[in-house]
C-alpha cells in the first residue's frame, strides 16, 4: 500500500479524518511524537496499528479526543483528574482513568483492563484531524517496535511507509518526548511515566507528591508498555560520559565540553544554552542523527533529572537497557 502524504490544511485534515472513520491507519503530528492513529472503536483498525509496528504484544494504547468533553465520555474523571485535565489539557499530559461505561474505546485497546488512557493532545492540527475524524483515536508513537520515536514526518515514512494508509506532515513536534502518564484511579495518583509535563508541575496542581508505580518483583509493570528496553537507536548507547572514547558517537548538552571530545566520529549538542524543554525537543531526531553515523557506540553526558531532564533520562536509560 503507498502511504499518502497529507499536507497540514483543511483539506489533509478532512482526508485524514476520513481515513481514519473508515478504519484506516494514519500518522499524525502531535505536540509530543508523531502518533499511528486508528478508530480506538474498531477493533480491526486498531489490530492493524500492532502488525504495522511489529509490537510483539498487546499493550494498552493512548486514546485521544478533540477535548475534555469527548474525553469524559471515555472514563470517569474524579476530583484529581479533573483538576489536571482542566490545568494540562490540551496539552502533553495522559490520564489513566477508570473505563466509562458505554465508553467507545474497545478492549483491544485498552488490552482488556478496566482503565483507559486518554489525552487531549496540545497540537491544534492534531485536535482538528480528530474532531474530523469524530472517534477516540488510538495513538502509540509511529515507529517500528523498539526504535525511536518519530518527531518528524520523515521518521514515520522510514519506519512504517508502504505498512500505513497516510502520514499528515505537520513538520517537527515542538515538546519532542512523549506525554506525561499519571494514573488516577483508587488511591493516590501515580506516576507512570515521565513526560512532557514536568512532574513538579503535576505535583503544584495536586498539592502532593505524585506516588511511583507499586512494582513487587516478577511481576508485570503496572504500566504494561513501558518495557526496559524501548526507544532504541542501532548504536549502543552510554549514559552520563564523563569523557569520550576514540569513535564514540556524542549526545551533548549545556557548554560543557568533555574530555576526548576531539576523537568523536559525530557530535550534536542538545541544547548549547542547557534549556532541558529544547533539549526534549531535539532529542529523537538527535538520537536518529548520530546512529546514522554509524558509530557503534553513542555517549551521553550527564543532563540533570528535574523538569524535562526527568524524561529525558528516562528515555536514554530505555535505549541504554539491555536487549
Ligand atoms: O505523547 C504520547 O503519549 C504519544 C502521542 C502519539 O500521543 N503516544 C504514546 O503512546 O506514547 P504509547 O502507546 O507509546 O504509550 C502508551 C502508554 C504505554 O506505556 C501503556 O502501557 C500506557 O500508556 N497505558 C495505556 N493504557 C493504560 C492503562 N489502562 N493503564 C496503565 N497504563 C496504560
Ligand atoms: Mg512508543
């Protein structure tokens, strides 16, 4: 199947919409990560988005609404949830919630648990494809399992082109890691995954700090998707570099400037000025620039774990893991 290029106007937006209602399979732009949309509804369209990614298994999918009205028709939001939902949204934030009934999104989404996650994306152009499309869209980030997330089109057509109906071009994503996942269920809120939203932020709205997922050992991570190993480049990755070896491959950020950095095969700096929401930002695509090197190794310097820097790390400590 050719994969379309859609461009970012009013008529991409109804083509992909379209697209979408008849259970096609389109990537769109968000704020966060190019997304693979399908009708979270259908069962089949959502199939289609696991063999498009080779996703070994069925993880549980993000399902995104125009706002927080269509959201509400989905899940059963408390006080908490609410709160962020009216605070985050539209924007780079993920909400567990518990599945409403009546609700639209199918199991095969939701990988049969009684939750659903939902997102009202930031992106404007994003809101507008689902507002066209009128169905919850079901969105993990448009790459092949196990490599880096997209944050421009031209990722998504060199992972998935010929596997997906449409790829609307809506140039490159400006937060560049993928959401914030708090869980509002029974008890205490709980960060799944660190994202675009800072937790401190999280943590300012709710007045208390965000509780970290139970995990007893041997069991499955509360968050089923969140595998250690995930956002992985070719190249091995070494995190927090000190000094680099002769032939490494180079992720900088601030002015530092390490030791050996004159025997480098490749280097990109992050962010020179050391802004961690820039560094985000540049962060996949620098990833996807120096593997393309060929380096066989790619060395890190250490970035600091507050704001963005929590997600950041977090997404180079998945492509650092073992695989
Ligand atoms: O920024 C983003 O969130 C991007 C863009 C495209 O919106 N989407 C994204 O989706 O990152 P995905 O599928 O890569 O991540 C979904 C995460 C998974 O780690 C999954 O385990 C978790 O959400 N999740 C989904 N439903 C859940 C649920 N009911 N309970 C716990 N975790 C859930
Ligand atoms: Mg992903």
């Amino acid at each position: 199947m050719p994969t379309r290029q859609l461009a970012a106007d009013a008529a991409g937006v109804a083509e992909a919409g379209a697209l979408l209602r008849a259970g096609g399979l389109v990537a769109i732009p968000t704020e966060t990560v190019y997304g693979l949309g399908a009708d979270a509804g259908n069962p089949a369209a959502v199939a289609g988005i696991y063999a498009a990614k080779e996703r070994p298994r069925f993880n549980p999918l993000i399902a995104h609404l125009p706002d927080l009205d269509a959201a509400r028709r989905e899940g059963v939001f408390g006080p908490d949830a609410l709160r962020l939902a009216q605070t985050f949204w539209p924007g780079p934030l993920t909400l567990v919630v518990p599945a409403a009934a009546g609700g639209r999104v199918c199991d095969l989404a939701r990988a049969g648990l009684p939750s659903v996650a939902l997102r009202v994306p930031g992106s404007a152009l994003a809101r507008a494809v689902l507002a066209a499309a009128g169905c919850p869209v079901a969105a993990p980030s448009a790459n092949r399992s196990g490599r880096v997330s997209p944050t421009q089109a031209d990722h998504v057509l060199g992972d998935l082109a010929g596997r997906i109906a449409a790829v609307l071009d809506g140039g490159p994503c400006p937060v560049g890691v993928e959401s914030t996942i708090v869980a509002c269920l029974d008890g205490p809120p709980v960060l799944l995954r660190p994202g675009g939203v800072a937790r401190e932020a999280v943590e300012a709205v709710l007045g208390r700090a965000l509780a970290l997922p139970a995990a007893p050992a041997g069991a499955a991570p509360v968050s089923p998707g969140l595998l250690a190993s995930h956002y992985a480049p070719r190249a091995a990755v070494r995190l927090d570099a000190a000094a680099i070896r002769p032939g490494e491959a180079v992720l900088l950020f601030g002015p530092t400037v390490p030791e050996g950095l004159g025997g480098a095969a490749a280097s990109l700096n992050l962010s020179p000025a050391g802004d961690l929401a820039e560094a985000a930002a540049h962060l996949f695509a620098g990833l996807r620039r120096l593997d393309a090197s060929g380096a066989a190794t790619i060395a890190v310097v250490p970035i600091p774990d507050h704001g963005l820097g929590e997600a950041i790390r977090d997404r180079l400590a998945r492509a650092a893991a073992p695989r």
